[in-house]
C-alpha cells in the first residue's frame, strides 16, 4: 500500500480567502456618532480611538520619510562636528 503513495503526486494545497467587509455608511455614522458625542460633552475628544481613515496610511508614510530625512541630517551634522573636532585636537 505504501508504494502506491509513493508514486501518486501530492495534491496541491487549497487556497483560502475570507474577504474583508468594509461598510463605509456604518463607519460614517460611527464617526457622527462621535462627533456629536463630543459637542454635547457626553464624551472628551482624547477618549475617541483612532480608526483606519482614507489616507491615514499616506499621512504617517510621509511623517516617518520627514522623521528619516531630519535623522539622517543629524547624523551628517553630528560626524561634521567631529571630524572638525578630531582636526583641532590632532593638527593644534
């Protein structure tokens, strides 16, 4: 019996996909929902959780590439300072 296994192809695996359901009508109203929570005083506005938005994603992509550029400027700046430092103590 076990020969036969051997020359029989494995069966390829099954692919398996929940979609996602997205319902934009009960997002809008969950957000007027909030805001109006917020200007009766019922709820603060730091106590609101932040949820995924249209461009949420682009906004912290473009914060974390201003973040990068400041850092690496730094760096610059930093080995700068210390190869004029390294000159003053070696040629003085």
């Amino acid at each position: 019996m076990g020969v036969w296994k051997f020359f029989r192809p494995p069966q390829p695996r099954q692919f398996h996909y929940e979609p996602l359901y997205y319902d934009e009508r009960k997002e809008q109203l969950q957000d007027r929902i909030r805001n109006i929570e917020i200007e009766m005083g019922i709820k603060k506005e730091g106590e609101t959780r932040r949820t995924l938005q249209k461009g949420s994603f682009s906004y912290y992509r473009a914060k974390r590439k201003k973040d990068q550029k400041a850092s690496y400027l730094r760096l610059v700046l930093i080995i700068i300072l210390l190869i004029v430092i390294s000159y003053l103590l070696f040629y003085r």
